[in-house]
C-alpha cells in the first residue's frame, strides 16, 4: 500500500506550531522593547493630556501689507504643520484664525521648547557666501579654523560625484569632518588692526551676484563697493557680541536680501560666532528637498543632502564656483535661517549637479534637525508670537472615559453574541481579539517617541472600530469552516479547505478598509489624521493576528476531541449545523437457490 504524498499545503498544514511562535516571539519582543524603551504608556493628545497653544500674529514688512493673503497664510500653516508633525501622526494642530492669526497647539509630552522653536522660527532662509568669521565674546579673539566652527567643519560635496572621488579625499573628508579636533587658526593675541583689515578685504571680495539679488532687487552700496555703508558694517561687526542676547537678535536686522548682513551662530562646541554674510545667492524656496541620510560607504556618517529646483541649481552651481576659488572662511557659505547660521558648509569645487551633500561630524538629531530647516525653513511671511497658554485635558478626560465606557459596552455585547452563537469557538474569537488589543497597545507605545504618535479621542475611535474589523475577519473563516461541515465533511479537512476561500475575503475586505484609511491620511489633516492612522494600522495588525494566530489556532483546535467530535458545546455539531449524511447505496444480498422452487413458495 502507497501511502498519499504530502503536498506543500499539507505539510504547512501540519506545522501550526511554527505561526503561533513566530507572532509569539513578535508579541514579546515588542513588549520588551516597549519596557526598554521607558515608554509603556502611549503618548496622548492635547485633548486627552492638554498642552500649550501658541498664538502667531503675520507681521507685514515695509511696504508689503497686500503679503498677508490667504494663499500666504494658508501656505505658512502647511510649511508649520509640517515641521511640527513630521510624519503627520504627532497630533499638533495647526490652524488659520481670522486674517492674520495661526493657532499651534502642541500636546503634552512633545518637546515643546523645540517645537515652539521650529514653529517660531519664521523668517526666510537664505544661502549667503561668507566674507569673515571670528569667535565672539569678551575673551575670544581670532578667527575658528574650519575644523573647529560648527558649520565650517560640515562639508558640501556634489552628489552626483561625490562617489567617484571618495577614495581620492576620504582622508581629507575624516580630518575636515571633525568637529572636535583643530585649534584655532590665529593666535589668541591676534591684533584687533588685522582683523579689521581681513573684514575690510572680504567686503571687498564678496563673490555674491553683483547685478541683482536672489529676490531680483538691486544689491546696495555695500553689496558692490565698500564705501560707507561698508565702513559702517565693519565697526558694527567689530562690536557685536553674540554672547548677548539682545545683541544677536539685532545683528542683520532689516538686511535685504541683496545687502551684505550680519549675523551669529553657535559652533560644535557651543561657543557663539559672528560672522559678516554677502548677499543673499540662493533662496530657501528654492531647496526642492532635503533629507537626513546615513552614509555607510564613507566615514562621514549622518549627512545632509540636498535637492535644488532648476532655478537653483543654477544659482547654486553659479555661488559654489566662485567660493571653491578662494581660502577659508570665504570658501564657505552660510545657510541663514531667521538671521541666525544654521550651518556653514566648505566646498572645494563648483557644485553643477542639482543634488548637493553636507557632511561632518552631525549625530542624527543634528543632521534631522538641519535637514527640517532646508525642507521647510522657508515662510512667505513673518510672524510674531503674540501669547503662549497652557490647555488642560478635562474636557478630553471625560470624553476619553465616556469613549472607552462606551467602548467596552460594544467589546462586552460581540464577546457575548460570540457566546451565544458560536459557544467553543468563541474561545478562538476571544484570544484573537485579545493578541489583536495587545499588539495595537504596545505598537502604540513605541510609536510614540519614535514618530511623535499621540492618541487623541479620533484615535481611540479608530481603535474601536478595529473591534468590528477583526471580528468580521475570524466570523467570515468560521462560517466558511461550518458550511464546509454542513456538506457533510469532518473537522479536520472543513478547516483546511475553508481557509482559500476566506483567505480572499478577509483580503480584500481588509484591503478596502486600508484603501479607505489611507486616502483619509493623505487628504485630510490634524485630528482625522489620527483616526485614518489608527484605522490602517490595526487593519494590517487583523490580517496578521488572522494569518499568525486564528488560522494555526483553530487547525490545533481541530485535532481535539471536543471539537473533532462536535460537542454539542463546541459550536460545530453536525447535527446542529444541519449538515448532510454522507450518500450511500445499499442492496441486500438475494439467496441462492437450491433445487427446484416450489411454484406455490415462489
């Protein structure tokens, strides 16, 4: 006798055991991250946790009232909300009121110094050539050398080439990339007569356009020729401080884009630098993107690199050119964001490529952060920070306990229908539900501090309606599993040959649901965002609770008694399900005759 080959389903089949260890191991995995982590909690929203609320005011500039529009006022509110929420998920709200007021509302448990930072930080960002630099404060003199100011030891290189001469300049990329090593170029006694003269010869040499600004208005006489305004600009240099406060927030105030400015920025070592900028080369709004990236080809580490609108590439190809051309600091370019550098790149030649890279010494906080600025450094109006309040969450306390009242009400009456109606199997419903709760709870703890995910009442909606997702998932396999039973087949291969045709229903159900949260994500902002996030995610989490644990579950449940006998109890008996006896022809066996039959018998 031949015993039936198995195929590659039977042998899947047979092996339940290998799914429930897989999401197993997942379950206590990600737990124990979440414990690791410091994070058992989810990170709430301002409605659940309270927060602070910030009030922006648009400021018009001389003579450019007819600025504040609702195209600009609506462009500031997407270019802020995207610094604050990043992914999207974080749950800060921003938001227009009236003509020329935005509402930010930023929930508990963000870093909202920072956040207030990146939504007050407003002016326009600009790439300016740097004419000279020094250390700034009543006992520095002399000028940094590049490898030890923050941005003159970040590196810009061209990306399209950057590959091809990585062997040739490796060694100079690690020594130039540092940002802790290097002791300043000039000596600390270096005479105030010389650094004057070094200001006075880079007002001369500003490499900037010299006919028209990035803005296209006319350069001013300090921009072309030194003359007065020149002089002027070099005593103001001489005296500024950027230690003081007062000092750096005046430093380049009212500086056109055309004109030369000054203005301070830290380095690595947090010490303040002042610096005097030439006119402004390229425009923020003509950064098309820029992205933190990890370098593992090279030993530069977390860099930024940069993609530039046609426009731009042109510009900065043009500024890049001139600046490999002469010695530091003035091969530098300062990138100026609300009149303070942000960071102040080298380079060694001209940058044709439309894609540039910033590397040096940058954590990935530092690269992030840098990379923000560039992406969306750039507002078309300036704004004034009129109050700062704190939002308390009672209102969301008591609309978080009705929410999750109201949510157990609903887990309470499917639990007890599952009772009711499918009795044993009901035990599977259950403890996919649960395993479906736990991993949505965990994944939402870690997804807090690491996309800024806050759950706010939307969110807990979401969640609640995963409830009815996962529970159609599994009710579709069991009616398939019963009707399969109905047709007169036993446990064990109902299971099995039910799973293709629920398999695909859970699919495509499952993949509509999707479909639906992720067309809600992308076109909608602020709290819905949190609902259609929560809803996609826990539609993925069903399909893999189903997959992983509902299917190999029941298949184990299938080899037991109490269901492979159909217990009255175990919601798949027969006789209940009204199932077909299996067809069956019998004859009964007619008697041989022997001798002769008696007519009268016959």
């Amino acid at each position: 006798m031949v015993a039936p080959k198995k195929g590659k389903n039977a042998s899947a089949q047979s092996r339940p055991g290998r799914s429930l260890a897989l999401i197993l191991i997942a379950i206590v995995a990600l737990t124990g991250g979440m414990f690791a982590s410091g994070h058992t909690t989810p990170r709430l929203g301002i409605d659940l946790a309270g927060g602070t609320s910030i009030t922006l005011r648009a400021v018009p500039e001389a003579g450019q009232e007819s600025a504040i529009n609702k195209t600009n006022m609506d462009t500031a509110v997407e270019i802020m909300n995207r610094r604050v929420n990043g992914l999207g998920v974080s749950e800060a709200e921003v938001q227009t009121q009236g003509d020329r007021n935005i509402i930010v509302n930023i929930p508990k448990g963000t870093n909202s110094k920072e956040a207030r930072e990146q939504v007050g930080t407003t002016a326009k960002l600009y790439f300016r050539p740097v004419l000279a630099t020094e250390l700034s404060g009543a006992n520095a003199t002399g000028s940094p050398s590049p490898s030890e100011t923050g941005g003159a030891s970040d590196k810009a290189t061209d990306k399209a080439t950057d590959k091809a001469t990585d062997k040739a300049t490796d060694g100079d990329k690690a020594t130039d990339g540092d940002k802790t090593s290097g002791t300043p170029s000039d000596s600390a006694s270096a005479s105030a007569t010389s650094q004057g003269r070094a200001a006075s010869d880079a007002l001369k040499a500003d490499p900037s356009p010299s006919a028209k600004s990035s803005d296209g208005a006319s350069p001013s006489p300090s921009a072309s020729a030194p003359g007065d305004a020149a002089a002027k600009l070099q005593q103001q240099y001489a005296a500024l401080d950027c230690t003081d406060q007062g000092a750096r927030a005046q430093a380049g105030k009212g500086a056109k884009p055309g004109e030369q400015t000054l203005a301070c920025g830290q380095n690595s070592q947090g010490q303040w630098q002042k610096y005097i900028l030439g006119a402004a080369a390229v425009d923020g709004t003509e950064v098309d993107e820029a992205e933190a990236v990890y370098n593992t080809q090279t030993a530069a580490g977390w860099t930024v690199t940069m993609k530039f609108t046609d426009k731009g590439s042109k510009k900065f190809a043009d500024i890049t050119g001139k600046l490999a051309q002469n010695q530091s600091p003035q091969n530098q370019f300062a990138i100026v964001l609300d009149n303070e550098v942000v960071s102040d790149p080298y380079v060694s030649q001209a940058l044709t490529g439309g894609n540039a890279e910033i590397s040096g010494s940058f954590d990935q906080e530092e690269a992030q952060s840098l990379a923000n600025m560039l992406s969306y450094g750039a507002l078309p109006l300036t704004f004034k920070e009129d109050s700062v309040t704190t939002v308390t969450a009672a209102l969301g306390g008591e609309q978080l306990k009705a929410g999750l009242i109201a949510g157990a009400i609903g887990l309470a009456l499917v639990v007890l229908y599952l009772l009711l109606y499918y009795r044993g199997l009901s035990f599977i419903a259950v403890c996919s539900l649960l395993v479906s709760a736990g991993l949505t709870y965990v994944i939402m703890a870690l997804l807090g501090p690491t996309i800024n995910f806050a759950l706010n009442l939307p969110a807990v909606c979401g969640a609640i309606v995963a409830i009815g997702i996962t529970a159609d998932s599994f009710i579709v396999y069991f009616e398939r599993v019963r009707d399969e039973i109905r047709e007169g087949r036993t446990l064990r291969p109902a299971v099995e040959r039910a799973w293709p045709r629920a398999r695909r229903t859970i699919l495509v159900s499952d993949f509509v649901s999707f479909l639906a949260a992720a067309v809600l994500f992308i076109v909608t902002v602020g709290k819905v965002q949190g609902f259609a996030f929560t809803l996609g995610l826990t539609t993925l989490l069903d399909v893999v609770v189903v997959f992983l644990f509902t299917k190999p579950l029941l298949t184990l449940m299938a080899r037991r008694k109490f269901f492979s006998n159909g217990h009255k109890w175990s919601g798949l008996d027969p006789k209940a399900l009204g199932a077909k006896p299996p067809l069956r022809r019998t004859r009964r066996p007619s008697r041989p005759a022997v001798g002769p039959v008696d007519p009268k018998e016959a």
